[in-house]
C-alpha cells in the first residue's frame, strides 16, 4: 500500500521542499495552494506524473473544501 501526503503551501518555500522530500521517501504528494498556476508549476518541478497532483486549494475558504 502506497501512502499519501496531502502538503498546503506546497507551491513554494517550505511546502515545497516538504513535498519533494515526501517524493523522495516514497510517498504519493497531493499538492495545494491558493494559486492553481503556482502549484501547477510547482508540481512541474517536482517531477509531475501520477506520483504529484496539484490542487487550488485555500485551507481559509471553506467552499474550497465543498464539492
């Protein structure tokens, strides 16, 4: 069973090494960020693929969470 990570922030900085480090260890990386042409760039660098998915997500804006 692969485990997944799930990294706010990860667009830059800190949420992004974070991301790359839990690529690194094995780990499936759901990205967010409040700027989906960041987190998509963001996921661009980390390698893409079905490993990384790059979600627009404020963790503040609860519509953000409703589907």
């Amino acid at each position: 069973m692969s485990q997944v990570a799930l990294v706010t922030g990860a667009a830059q900085g800190l949420g992004e090494i974070i991301a790359a480090r839990l690529l690194a260890a094995g780990y499936r990386v759901a990205l967010t960020d409040r700027s989906e042409e960041l987190v998509r760039a963001a996921a661009d660098r980390l390698g893409g693929g079905a490993e990384v998915l790059p979600l627009k997500l404020d963790v503040k804006r609860k519509d953000d969470f409703e589907a």
